[in-house]
C-alpha cells in the first residue's frame, strides 16, 4: 500500500459517516503527516495500521464528541455523502463509482453482458423478420397485385 491508497481506503472509510468538512479535515491531517515525516511512506503506513481501523476510530470520536445528537450527525453525513455521490463517476485511481458506492469490475462487465445480448437479440429478430417473414409478406402482396390485375 502506498500514500495514495491509504488515503483513499481512509477517505472510503469516512465518507457517509461523519461530514465531509470533518473527513476532508482529517484527509489533509494525514497528508501532512505524510509530508512532514522523515520516514519513508512505507514506514509511516506501518507506524499508522490500517486506515479502516483509524477511519473507525475518528467516526467513533466524532460520534461520543456529538453526544445524543450523535444519530443526527450521522444521518446528516448519509445524506450529504449520497448527495455528493449521486452521479457516475472515476477516482484518480481509476476506482468507478455510481451513486456513491464502488462498483466492482465483474458489475460493469455484467452491465456490458445484459447490452450486448440485447443488441444480439434485436438483429436476430430482425433477421428473422428479414429472412422469413418478409418474404411471404411480398409473396402475398404479389399475389394479391396479380389476382387484382388478372380480374379487370
């Protein structure tokens, strides 16, 4: 893991849960900390732990600091979090989000499986119409044109 990834699984951690004014706070605490350390990142990230831990930590502060209203704050942090998030989008990562959540590879290649098969769909019934259907409609209409034609 490196500074960009721990940043990014502690920002994931935060968003939803505390305000975005409190997880941007905490975000650029931790970038200068980075700054500011004489250690190599790979030192620093280990000296720190895990950033789900840290985010858990910093969203049960938060929450005994907010007291009883506590719930409310969290409430307020859900819905300015999906506000936020309520549009596609991609990280700097390259991580694909749509309406705030992470959207793993095999949903997007399901999305892309459930398109193409559509699309095959409507040409085959098309060609079906083409191929079949198609020709004994001209086939009556010719019919039809020679019967009327032959009975004037």
């Amino acid at each position: 893991m490196d500074r960009g990834e721990f940043l990014s699984v502690l920002r994931e951690s935060l968003e939803g849960f505390i305000p975005m004014e409190e997880v941007e706070t905490n975000i650029d605490f931790y970038q200068n900390y980075f700054e500011e350390a004489s250690q190599s990142d790979k030192e620093v990230i280990e000296e720190l732990g895990d950033p789900r831990l840290i985010a858990r930590t910093i969203i049960d502060a938060y929450k005994a600091s907010k007291g009883p209203m506590a719930d409310y704050y969290a409430e307020q942090a859900r819905s300015e979090y999906s506000r936020e998030h309520s549009e596609e989008y991609e990280d700097m990562s390259g991580s694909y989000y749509q309406y705030g959540r992470k959207v793993k590879w095999y949903e997007k290649l399901m999305f892309w499986a459930i398109i193409i098969t559509v699309i095959v769909l409507l040409f085959t019934f098309v060609g079906v119409f083409v191929v079949y259907v198609l020709p004994v409609i001209l086939l009556v209409l010719l019919i039809k044109i020679l019967v009327d034609h032959f009975r004037r």
